[in-house]
C-alpha cells in the first residue's frame, strides 16, 4: 500500500513538472515548422505561399527571419538574436502570454528578454535612447573595404519585455520582419523558418504534404522534434524514478513471500488433510498464490485510492508549494493509474506464485 501510494505520487510530481516544462515550449514553438535542410535561410515563392494557404488543416502560418547580432546600450553590449516575424506570429504562438510588462508592438518597437533587458538595462518606450544592433557585414570581392563600416546598423525602441524561460529570455529579441529584413539585408522571398498552427487531425497528412511542398531545401519539424533534448530528458527523469521506485516495491514484496509461507506452514496441517482428500498440488499452490496475490493488489488499490486523493488535493487547495507563491504541479494522470497497478498486479503475482511453489510432496510428507 505505501508502495504503490509513493510510486503514483511520484509519477503524478514528474507529470506536473514535465507538463510545466512543456507549457512553456507551446509559448515559443509552433505545432509545426518549416526549417531550412541546410544554412540558415530558403527561399519561399509565391507559388508555395498560395499553396500554403490553401491547404487543408492549416489554421494560420507566420513567416521568420533569424540572425544572430550585436545589441549595445547605454555602453553595455551583448550578443544575441534578433528574430522578425511576420503580424500573424501571435496567431501561431501565444508568446503575448509570456509578456512580463509593456506591450506587443512590432510596428516599429521590438520585444526583448527580460534577461536581455536586464543585461542592457533596457527601459520600455525610450525612444530618445533605443537599442543599437550591428551586423558584421559579409566579405565581397578581395576582402575588407576601409571606405566603409564593416557593419550594418541599426536602432530599435523596445515597446515590451518578456518571461518564459531563462534560455530563450536571454536570447532573443522580437521585431518586425521587415525590420529584421531591412537589417539583414535579405530579399522579400528570403526567409529563416515558417510556423503553422494546425488542426490535430491533419497533422500528419500535413507533414507529408509540406515536406513535398518545401523539398529540398527546408523540411518540417514537430514541436516534440524541435524540442527532443527537452523530452528526452523529461522521459529519462521519469523511467528512472519508475524503476528507483520499482525495485523499493520489490524488496517490499518479500513480506508477502515471507507472510505467505508463514501462512502455508501454519496451515500445513489443513494441506494434508486436503491433499489426503485428492487435492493435487497445483491445486493447493493455486490457494496460497491467489491468497498472496489478493493481498499484494488489494494493498496496491488501496494505495493508489489514497494517493489519489492526496494528487486532488493538491490540485485543489495547493498546500505544497514551491516558494511562497507558487503550488508545486501535479498531475493526475490515467496512464500513471493503470502504471502503478500492473506493477503492483504484477509484481504480486510473480512474489506469490514464488511463495506458492513451496508447497510439494516434502512439505506434506
């Protein structure tokens, strides 16, 4: 019973904080995405955008346009991306959720990182004093022309500042694409990714269609792809602490080898009176081991049950909390239920079928 209550509770913990995790990843990446096969851009035409748009199961798509650039501000500086993206990039992602102060306006302002904005010391809707990016420019012909800067520059105000998580808060700097192209020097059909929101029930037909559609010079990429080291991570996190919590429950379940054979000795005497009366043995081991796997799932049921209700209670009222504020996530989920059941179902099988076969011709001799 404790064991199958740890286990589920544990699993419940590692399915909050993984759902946490990824909460803040639909906030960054779309359902789908188009990314070039090699390089850093690819073209798209005007024939694939018409394509695009027609097709089935694609609720909206934005267009982006990623470099990486020198920021300098009030003589701080930093290196990081700018990434220009189309109106409708709010339609795809739900990045607006994540802004920490100000607002979304990429007309002619620019959202930072609260981890860059910290870094420049960046205020909101400073137009006398806006951000400074450079961009080295590529070598043409014989190499460096001193006539000329080495770089393009530009300014930008910042109208909002964001916070989802501390990597992408430190890394990135939202613009129009217009700017961004401006910027980067690229051509209107130039572009460094494309993000569609979808209809679930289309996805993978949609996958088939767009990599068709953009080959050979981009491909497309899920949000589980775009993310693999995250998931890794979370679903080796979670096996592990499955398997640490697996053996605890194996060891727990010698008491039921050793309560069953402490029973089957008590009772030797009621086995030979039954094998007298023409039970066979695999008759009597049938007894012993439904009574050890009785005890191994009712204790296991019980558990969960109780667990259970500790995983609602935390979902309702929050009394664990991670800091002052903040509720440590949970999950109930049914997948974790029937987990730590047929562990437990299992597992009592297999230590009562080992205290089961105790019972032969020795025994009762």
């Amino acid at each position: 019973m404790v064991g199958s209550a740890s286990l589920f509770i544990v699993l419940s913990a590692f399915s909050g904080l993984k759902n946490l995790g990824l909460q803040f990843s639909e906030l960054t990446d779309p359902e789908l995405k188009v990314i070039p096969v090699s390089g850093k851009f690819f073209e798209f035409s005007e024939e694939q955008r018409q394509a695009l748009s027609s097709m089935e199961g694609i609720l909206a798509f934005s267009e982006e346009l990623e470099e990486r650039v020198y920021l300098s501000h009030e003589n701080k500086s930093q290196i990081a991306y700018i990434k220009g993206v189309s109106p409708s990039y709010t339609e795809v992602i739900p990045i607006e959720e994540g802004l920490y102060f100000g607002s979304w306006n990429l007309s002619d302002q620019g959202v930072i990182g609260i981890g860059l904005a910290n870094l420049l010391s960046v205020t909101v809707d400073n137009y006398t004093d806006p951000i400074r990016l450079l961009l080295p420019k590529p070598l043409e012909g014989s190499g460096f022309n001193p006539t000329s800067l080495p770089y393009y520059e530009s300014f930008l105000s910042i109208s909002g500042v964001y916070a989802v998580e501390i990597d992408l808060d430190n890394k990135y700097l939202f613009s129009s694409i217009d700017f961004a192209r401006a910027l980067l020097r690229k051509s209107p059909s130039e572009i460094s990714g494309i993000n569609l929101k979808i209809e679930d029930d289309y996805k993978e037909d949609l996958i088939d269609s767009l990599n068709e559609l953009f080959a050979p010079s981009a491909e497309v990429k899920t949000r589980e792809q775009l993310n693999a080291s995250l998931y890794k991570m979370l679903n080796t996190e979670n096996a592990a602490t499955y398997l640490i919590f697996t053996l605890v429950l194996i060891i727990a379940l010698f008491n039921v080898v050793g309560a069953t054979l402490m029973v089957i000795l008590d009772k030797r005497a009621h086995l030979k009176t039954l094998f007298a009366m023409g039970l066979e043995l695999p008759q009597l081991r049938r007894i012993y081991f439904f009574q050890g796997f009785l005890l191994s799932a009712l204790g296991g049921l019980i558990g969960v049950i109780i667990s259970s209700l500790v995983i609602g209670a935390q979902l309702l009222f929050g009394f664990v909390k991670i800091g002052m504020e903040l509720s440590y996530p949970v999950a109930f989920s049914l997948e974790n239920f029937i987990l730590v059941l047929g562990t437990i179902f299992v597992l009592g099988a297999l230590a009562a079928y080992v205290a089961s076969i105790r019972i032969n011709k020795n025994l009762l001799d």
